[in-house]
C-alpha cells in the first residue's frame, strides 16, 4: 500500500562509527524526504554530526538492561510509529514492541555474518518474531541471505535482500590517474581484531622495503591501534603509514588514495568497499562475507584470503605495478556504483516495511 507520509522509527544499539550505523542514518535521511523518521539510539554515545536529524538516546546502561525495554516500550508507544526498522542488538530490545500485538510489523537489517550478528539469546527471540511474522530480516548480500534462510529456517518468502547502499554523489571522483610517482593505500576501517589492520600493515611492510614508493593511510580508530602503530615504528616504516583516527570526511580520505584496501577476518557487505567503488578506486579486499557478491577478482579489484600476508602483499604489488589494472577498475568502480545507490534502497525499505 502507498503511504503519503508515515511515522518511521529506526531503533539501533549506538551511534558509534562503523557500517551499521552508516546505512542507518544515510536510510534515515532519506526517507526523512518523504516521511516523518525518529532514529532511537539506546546508548548515549554519537560519533557523527547528527543535527538534521531526530534522535532520542534512552541512556542504556551497560550489559542487559531491564529498563531499557521498559523505556524503549513507552517511546514507541507515544511514537506510534507506521514502521519500526531495528538494527544491531537494538533487535531484542524491541521485542516485548512487536510480540504484544500482531498487527506490530518491523524490518531488521542483517548487517554481518548471520552466525555473528547476534548472541545465541538474542536469535532466539528474533526467530520467534520471524516465525511470527511480526518481523522480516533484511540481509545485506546473497551469501547473508542464503545465512538467515538456514540459521532462522526460513522460506525464502520470509526474509529478503536489499544490498547496502551509499550516497554515491558524495563519494564520487572523476577523472583519477594513476602510475604517478607515489602509490597510496587506503583503510577505512575500526582497529577491531576482526578488521585485521595488523595484517595490512605486514604486507604492506612486505612491498614497502623493496619499493619505497608506497604510502598508506589508515582511517578509524579502536582497540588495536596503538598496536599496530607500535609495529610501524617497529618496522622503521613510519614515514609511510598515517594514522588519521576516525575521519569525518571519507570522501577526502579517498580521495588521497589509489587503492583501497580491507583485510576483515568476517564481514557482511563492508559500506566502505561501497564508498571505494563509488570514489573510482579499485579494491582489494579478504574474501569474507558478502565481499565476493559484489567484488569480482581482476574485474573490479582483488580478492585474497583471510590471514594470507603473502597473497596480499602480492595484491599490491600487482596493483601499483600496473596502472592500466587500476584505471580499467577504476573505470568499472564508477559505473557499477549507481547499483548501491541510497536513494533506491530506501525506497525498497519503504516498500518493504508497508509490505511486512
């Protein structure tokens, strides 16, 4: 059914900075063109400029949080909102919501590996809200989807795909040129163990003390950092590698870059690559999750396996050696973007929380 102008709630566990929370927000605001869209942020924590925006923060305290569903109840209830769109561990917290009537329909978005996503407790209850109806999952890649149907025993009715998507005008960069003097590397990503950063900079060190034409440029912030800043200096390669923390501005950020690289252990389908593809540049990244939906090794950038230094030292040199590679994918990148556009899967969310 069309809805002129429905109340959107989209309920997620932190504004941290990463990729959930990116598509939140970049879905927010565009469905905030049509609709009247409340973001509920359970924590009080916000790592981005969220000014045009309406957010609640419920002040959740630490570990499982017994008011925290009582608060989030009552919010919904002075909301009553047309659609309730969960993200993250926010899903549980929604539950006594959806199961205290039928007629309560949501979406949750599937962000990572399904087997990772959630703690075993917490898929319990999104499997009965599955089941029940009163929810339908949204996985973010082929190889996601084809997870949800098994882990939740799910028909392929019951749960759907919608890729993640980014505002490709932002990101976009016209006219690169590579086989200049200096090649730079380009990270956007959490220093989590899971991300793996800690590997990138080894093979990077592996290309590095033989060509001293390399640069790298790691962006976000985290536990591992100082770390593998430790290692840099370890290595004598400090010159080379930039730490930039978290950056507000990506597009900048890829804009210094020739190559963008993602060494995650597991992942659902990175928003960063996205952000890559939508910059022009080509893309080298760890086989996981839902990379290879979208990545097509020697087409669009390389393909290497979790942990594997070598191949991934061997990656970049095959990218830096060659700039005709780079500029064919780059090439590729640009044009294969407009298909992870935000502006058409908000509007597949849309018709999809009228439809749930």
């Amino acid at each position: 059914r069309a809805v002129a102008l429905a109340k959107i709630v989209h309920i997620i566990t932190e504004l941290g900075t990463g990729g959930g929370q990116t598509l939140m927000l970049n879905l927010a605001r565009e469905s905030a063109k049509r609709h009247d869209v409340t973001v509920i942020s359970l924590i009080d924590r916000c790592g981005f400029d969220i000014s045009d925006l309406n957010v609640i923060f419920l002040d959740k305290k630490k570990g499982l949080d017994l008011k925290t569903f009582v608060t989030l109840y009552r919010t919904l209830k002075r909301i009553e909102p047309d659609a309730v769109h969960t993200h993250l561990y926010a899903a549980l917290y929604a539950f006594p919501w959806f199961w205290r009537s039928t007629q309560r329909r949501g979406v949750h978005t599937v962000h990572s590996d399904a087997g990772k996503e959630l703690p075993r407790i917490h898929r319990f209850f999104q499997k009965l809200l599955y089941h029940r109806r009163n929810v339908t999952p949204v996985a973010i890649s082929k190889t996601i989807y084809e997870q949800v149907k098994q882990l939740y025993h799910l028909p392929g009715d019951r749960a759907a795909l919608i890729y993640n998507a980014v505002d490709v005008e932002r990101y976009r960069c016209d006219g690169r040129t590579f086989g200049k003097d200096m090649f730079t590397l380009v990270s956007v990503a959490a220093f989590h163990p899971w991300k793996n950063q800690r590997l990138l900079l080894d093979a990077f060190y592996d290309v590095y003390r033989n060509d001293h034409t390399l640069r790298l440029i790691f962006a976000g912030d985290g536990p591992e950092r100082e770390a593998v800043f430790a290692a840099a200096q370890q290595y004598g390669i400090a010159q080379a590698v930039t730490f930039l923390g978290n950056a507000n501005d990506v597009p900048a950020v890829l804009q210094k870059g020739d190559a963008f690289v993602l060494c995650s252990q597991y992942e659902g389908l990175p928003m960063s690559v996205l952000e890559a593809y939508a910059g022009g540049l080509p893309v080298i990244s760890t086989d996981v999750g839902g990379v290879g939906d979208v990545l097509f090794d020697g087409k669009n950038g390389l393909l290497v396996q979790p942990s594997d230094r070598v191949a991934l030292a061997g990656a970049i040199r095959k990218l830096k050696g060659d700039p005709a590679l780079c500029e064919r994918m780059s090439v590729q990148n640009c044009r294969d973007a407009a298909a992870y556009d935000i502006k058409s899967a908000a509007q597949r969310y849309e018709q999809l929380y009228w439809k749930a």
